[in-house]
C-alpha cells in the first residue's frame, strides 16, 4: 500500500509517497509553508495515481490517543483541539481538507504527535496543581514531536552498531523537544500539556517562570491575547534576535559579530544541554545522545556546543565527523564511552506504517 505522508510542520510542508517496502518514491519540501497554499498537495496526488491512503501529522489529538480513521466529526474534534496547539493545529486541518479533497475515495488517517508519549509514568506527567483542578480539566504532560522520537527509538540501536537500553532523543526543528527512551519507550519529555513547554524554539518562549507570565497579566500589562502570540509567535530565536528565529540566520549573524544573536545561540544551547541532562537523569544514566530534526540533523555547531558540556555524561563528538554529518550517522569520538548520532529525520516512515496498520484494522485504529 503506498501511501501518500502529509507532515504540516510550524513553518514547512513536507509531502512524501512511500511505498510497501518503505521506499520514499515522490518527495517535496515546502520551507518556508505561508499555511495556505494546497497546490503542493494536488500537485504530488496527481504524480502518484497508486496512492491507497494518506496519513496526517496531527500535532495534539484531544480526546484522540490512537491514529484514527478521519471523517468529518473527527475534524470538527481536532479543529476544537487547536488551542493546545496553535502554532501547528490550524495549517494541518488545512492541509487535511485540501488532501481529502483531492483524494476522497481513499482513506486518510490522523497520527498524533502525543501518542509514543503515552507511557510516560504519572510521576513524569502530573503537574503538581490543586487536585480541584486536575480532577476539572485534562492537566497533564502529554509531550509532543512524538513520531520523529519513535523513529529514533527504532534507528538508534541499528546506527549505533547495538542494543540501546536507554536513548535520549533530541528533536530540534522549528519546535524543539527532548524525550527519555527505554527501551523503545517514551518514559519523559520536556514538552508539557502544550508544544510552548521545554526548550527554546524558533518563534516559541519554551519553559518561563509561570510567576513572571502572571505579571504582565495584572494590571492589563498585557492581554491574554498579547501573551498568547508573544510566546508562541514572537519570542525564542526570533524574540532574542529580532529576526526571523531561523538558526541559518542566527549563525550567520553571530559570525558577523552580532550580539544578539550571540546571546541567542548560548541561550539555545543552554536550555537544550539542560534538558538533554534531565531526561538522562529520567533514564538513570545515557547509552546513547541522538540528533534529529532540522537544526540537529544540519547543524554541527549546535551538537558541538552542548556536547561539550555533557562530558560528565560519558559523551563527546569527533569534530571531524560531526561537521560532516547530515545523515544517518555516528558523530562519536573515539574515548567516548557512550555514543553520539545522527538520524536522519523519519517521521514520514512512522506515519506510512500506522497509517497502514490502521486503514487494516477492523476499529480504523492501531
């Protein structure tokens, strides 16, 4: 069954057909995506006349844990869903509905970023809140970026040449997560309820003291809707350095001397070697660092920087094989007693395989 892979990102469209065997057949990239134009979408339907199925990237589910079969009351619920994520929720339904248009005789089914999340221990999901609150409203971490650190899991033990009890599993695109793995499962993640928790993105804070959020609030400082788009919008990368927050940009200035995007970098670098260094305290220890996503899959100078601040966790990267790396690959020095790789970003094949496993199953779930 090929299947055609519709991965809406918070500032690109990725389209890609794979087939039975997992062979990428037809591939496109949209970077940046303005959220609008399906063009893409018909264009790649058209080229590939034996698509049986599409799969979705769905960023949050709501009350959807499982990949599920899409009709038009399971769009009505993840329209509903788009305030847990704003950033990503709205351009997916697009893409959805232009995607359902163009092939409405097959099916098409949603795969959720909060699913491989799901066996997170409740020590590691539960907020700490009044208990009138948590029994009220779903308050819970639920994490995201969940099919790429899937797509870790899987590759990690084959790319470092043996078995990888414990993974650490950064994703660093225009979002940015970190994830826990034993043994093939998520058991943290630095994203929280929302993508707004955890590291600093592109466009988005990450973690900020709660106490400070309630300040601009008093006094009208600033509306709900003010803080809403500054934080997801308006701050990480972009906030520190005034420019667009893509990480090219951020290198490029601060070779140039630029200040702010100096500060920016170290800002990055620090709050990623901090969650790096959590969730291998979630696992008890590190067999394995791993770099997916755009920024961790093509940009060597922040593997360096944060690397270099993990030796106490048995990790370092050989600077020539590391500067090189854009793909699947061990960056590792040779002293090094835990390893240090590259995967190349595979969301895409984790999607065609739930997709598949679902459009089978007798529930349309897997």
């Amino acid at each position: 069954m090929s299947v055609l892979v519709v991965n809406t990102g918070g500032v690109t469209l990725e389209l890609t057909v794979v087939a039975d065997d997992d062979r990428v057949v037809d591939h496109d990239l949209i970077d940046p995506w303005d959220g609008r134009a399906t063009d893409p979408i018909v264009a790649i339907a058209e080229r590939q006349h034996g698509i049986a199925a599409v799969g979705h990237r769905i960023v949050h589910g709501g009350r959807h844990t499982q990949p599920t079969l899409i009709t038009d009351a399971v769009v009505d619920d993840l329209e509903r869903a788009g305030d847990l994520a704003p950033v990503h929720q709205e351009r997916a339904m697009l893409a959805v509905a232009a995607a359902r248009a163009r092939l409405p005789d097959v099916p098409h089914v949603a795969c959720f970023d909060t699913t491989f999340h799901a066996t997170i221990p409740d020590h590691a999901a539960t907020y700490p809140l009044p208990a009138e609150w948590r029994d009220h409203w779903p308050l819970r971490r639920t994490g995201f970026h969940g099919l790429s650190h899937a797509h870790v899991a899987r590759r990690a033990p084959l790319i470092a040449g043996h078995p990888c009890r414990r993974v650490v599993s950064c994703h660093l695109g225009s979002g940015a997560s970190v994830c826990a793995i034993r043994d093939g499962e998520s058991v943290d993640t630095t994203m929280g309820m929302t993508p707004l928790e955890g590291l600093t993105m592109v466009t988005r804070s990450g973690s900020v003291d709660p106490g400070l959020l309630i300040w601009l609030l008093r006094e009208e400082r600033l509306s709900l809707d003010e803080l809403d788009d500054g934080l997801n919008h308006r701050s990480g990368l972009a906030g520190l350095t005034g420019g667009s927050g893509d990480m090219r940009e951020v290198l490029q200035r601060r070779a140039d001397g630029d200040s702010a995007a100096a500060l920016a970098f170290d800002v990055y670098v620090h709050h990623l070697t901090h969650g790096i260094a959590a969730m291998a305290a979630s696992l008890g220890g590190i067999d394995v660092l791993a770099f997916t996503g755009g920024v961790g899959q093509h940009v060597p100078e922040v593997r360096r920087a944060a690397v270099d601040r993990l030796a106490h966790l048995g990790l370092s990267v050989d600077a020539d094989r590391n500067d090189v790396a854009t793909s699947d690959a061990d960056i590792s020095a040779r002293s090094a007693t835990n390893r240090c790789i590259v995967v190349t970003t595979g969301e895409h094949h984790t999607i065609a395989e739930l997709t598949r496993v679902s459009v089978a199953s007798p529930t349309g779930r897997s």
